[in-house]
C-alpha cells in the first residue's frame, strides 16, 4: 500500500502533501476512467484560501497525469 508523500501539485503549484485513494475514491476515479485504478494514484491534501481541500489527483510519476486536470468531488471526503 502506497504511503502519503509530499508531491508537486498542478493546481498548488508547490510541492504539497499527497495521500493515497481510499477504496471509495479509487471506486469513484475507476467509473470515471472506465479502467482498473492501480495504487499509484495520489491527491492533494493541501488546504486552498477558500477552506476546502484541493483534492488535485496525480500519479506518483507525473503531476500532469490527465490532460485537464482532474480533482475528486467534494462529496466524496
């Protein structure tokens, strides 16, 4: 199992902390994508201005994984 790590961040644009999915939001990506989801799937756990949670997704090998960017739903925290 993946453990958390600071990562940069497409939409932080800084080097911020990173968790791994849980099972609901790799469930959630995996509908989106139509295909398995491996472990290698980070979000963004940094706090914005606005006071939620950026929730930006990455792999561990790229930040700009998705050609836009791609975040989890609020919903699902």
């Amino acid at each position: 199992m993946p453990t958390p790590r600071r990562l940069t961040c497409q939409t932080c644009r800084s080097e911020e902390p990173h968790e791994p999915l849980t099972p609901k939001e790799r469930d959630w990506l995996q509908g989106q994508l139509g295909n398995r989801v491996p472990d290698n799937y980070y979000k963004c756990v940094n706090n914005r201005p606005d006071g939620k949670v950026c929730l930006n997704l990455r792999t561990h090998s790229a930040e700009k994984h998705f050609r836009l960017t791609k975040r989890l739903p609020d919903a699902l925290e």
